[in-house]
C-alpha cells in the first residue's frame, strides 16, 4: 500500500536529488550535510553543557564528532523514509540531537555503577521513615515493593529497578547487560503491565 507523502518544498527536494546522484554532487552534498549535523551535535551539547560533569565536557568535541558520523550514515540509509511532512533539514537535523543525546548520557554513565539488583530498592524512600507521606501514599509504596519483589522475573526486577529507582537511561542498560534498547524498554513495559494488573486487582489503581 502506497504510502502518503506531502509535497516537497524546493530545498527538501534539492537535498534529496543531490544526496541521490553521482560522484562529485553526492560527495558535495553528504560533506554539506555532515558540516550541518555537526554543529547541530554541537549545539545541542553546549546546551547540555552546565549538566555535564567535566570528565565528559573534555571528550564533547569527540563525541560530536561521533555523533554527526552516525547520524549522516542514518540519513542515507533512511532517505526513503523521508515523507516531507517537515524541510529535510529538520528531519535531519532529529537524528544529530538523538545520535549526541545517546553519546553524552553513555559517557556520562561510564564510570558509574549500575545497580541491577535488589540495592536499587535504597534509592527509593522507605514508606516507614516519611512520616510527611499520607497513609495511601505509603500503602502504594508497600504494595509497589511486594509486587516488585514477587510479580516481576528476575531480569524483569533488576531491570525495572535500575530505570525506575537508579533512574539509569535505558541505552545505557542495554549496553551494559548486552542488549538492545528495544529490547530493554519491552522488558520495563512488560514489567510495568504486570505491576499495573497487580494493583488494580488489590484495590490500589482503577483497571483501564
């Protein structure tokens, strides 16, 4: 089935001809679109800059560098995905902003430790020492716990505690137990539909 596309304003349908050709006008226009993803990789990481610890901030240059590679390598291999709802540039511009987001959080993350165990449960207040929390609040705390602890797989637990307690990005768990993003977020949302179930059949949520 064919899908739907918008009509293509002048520059979108020049970046696509040209990334499309031969040779010279090819090589011209991915050296265009490099130079632009790169600066879009910087941008973004100057915007991050005042969160970003120092260690991270000496290898910025590097990792945009990265970034603007792999973005541009996307963009070739998606240029049919692009539908024209939006000028080429901005389509393009979402890989640069995604492919540096993924670099700084991983570097970030490298030198720290990664809870994937039942540690993870001290990052979360104690219901029993909050005494500001109201009855209900405590009682959903308790019955998150216990389900956690007696619904969820192992690898389920460990996994949804260090999203959920850790509050570690998920590319950074898929690169340290070897897996993939994809696969990790269905781990955190299987976990989460079964927690959901869980609660809603013990009177703490309303069941959609």
């Amino acid at each position: 089935m064919p899908v739907d596309t918008a009509p293509l304003d002048e520059e979108s349908r020049r970046w696509l001809e040209e990334l499309r050709a031969i040779d010279v006008v090819r090589n011209r226009a991915l050296a265009r679109l490099h130079a632009m993803l790169l600066r879009v990789s910087r941008a973004e990481a100057n915007r991050r800059r005042g969160s970003l610890p120092s260690d991270v901030l000496a290898d910025v240059d590097d990792l945009c560098a990265q970034a603007a590679n792999d973005a541009l390598a996307a963009i070739v291999r998606k240029l049919d995905d692009f539908r024209g709802a939006s000028r080429f540039t901005t389509w393009a511009y979402k890989f640069a902003v995604l492919e540096i987001s993924v670099r700084l959080r991983r570097r970030a993350w490298s030198t720290r430790r990664v809870a994937l165990d039942e540690a993870a449960w001290g990052r979360l207040a104690d219901p029993a020492e909050d005494v500001q929390r109201s009855l209900q609040e405590r009682e959903m705390l308790v019955a998150v716990r216990r389900a956690v602890e007696e619904t969820l797989t192992e690898h389920q637990r460990s996994v949804f505690l260090a999203v959920v307690a850790e509050e570690v990005p998920i590319d950074v768990i898929a690169e340290r137990i070897g897996s993939t993003r994809g696969a990790v977020y269905k781990v955190v949302h299987d976990a989460r539909r079964k927690l959901r179930g869980v609660l809603a059949m013990a009177g703490h949520l309303e069941e959609r």
